[in-house]
C-alpha cells in the first residue's frame, strides 16, 4: 500500500508543477490536486491522524523545495513574462473637434468598429445599425471614449 501512496503523491506533484510551468486549462493542476488530496486522505484512512499530519508536512517541504529547485535552474525564467507593459491612459483629448465630422469606415461596423476622419483612426459605434466598410459616417455623439457615428446620407 505504501507503494501506491508514494506513487499516487508523485504522480500529484507532478501534474501540479506541469501545470505551474505550462500554460493550459488547469487539467493538469485539478488532477495533481485530486491525486495530493487522495494521497493524503489513503494516509490518513490506512496509518491514522499522525501520519496524514506528517504527510501534508512533507507534502509542503517537497512542494517548496521543488520550487527552489525550479527557480535556481532557470526554467523559472523561461515561463515568466519579463517585460512589463506600460499602459497609456486614453487622451481624450483627441476626440475634440470631430463632433459632426464626417469620416470614412475601415471595417465593418457590427455596431464597434473603426473609422478614419482626416489623417486619424478613431474606434466608433454605430447607431445600432451595421454599416460596411468604407462607408461615410458622421459623428453624432462623443462621450468619454465612445464616438457614435450613422451612416451619412450624401
């Protein structure tokens, strides 16, 4: 039995690292948590409250010297994102003056899409309505971030 028990707590943190390490669903990491927690519960149904205690302790220390091991070899490094992004606040400030304007679409309008007035690419929604790509619009609404345009009647 104790065998098994070995088997099935390797088999655990096993899955539970390869998830950790690669990017999925969390198959991996609900199976190795299953396999660590039946572990435990076989431990403490077959050799008593002592050694489940003595189990989940070992578990722990195994889990966090795995983890020392991972970070000192360098695959740490080569699952995580280094770079940082650095997101830019909207300037709202862009949209002044196209109030009324009246602009050409650059995809279909399903009611978001894109649309160009002058030399800018400006994200828009439609009415409601779609409207094909390079269609002239106009500019009915702005607000906040939200340009509104509907088709525009020649």
């Amino acid at each position: 039995m104790l065998a098994w028990i070995v088997i099935l707590c390797l088999i655990g943190l096993i899955l539970v690292f390869a998830e950790m390490l690669i990017p999925g669903f969390g198959v991996f990491g609900i199976l190795g948590s299953i396999f660590l927690v039946g572990t435990t519960l076989l431990v403490a149904k077959v050799y008593g409250m002592f050694s489940f205690l003595w189990t989940v302790a070992i578990l722990i220390v195994v889990f966090v010297l795995l983890l020392i091991i991972v970070k000192k070899s360098g695959i740490y490094q080569k699952v995580i994102l280094k770079e940082k992004q650095k997101a830019k606040d909207f300037d709202e400030s862009i949209l002044e003056g196209l109030q009324a304007q009246i602009g050409v679409t650059t995809s279909t309008l399903r009611p978001y899409g894109t649309a160009k007035f002058g030399e800018q690419m400006v994200d828009v929604c439609s009415d409601g309505d779609f409207i094909d790509r390079g269609e002239q619009v106009i500019v009915t609404q702005i607000k906040g971030k939200t340009v509104k345009v509907k088709k525009h009647e020649a």
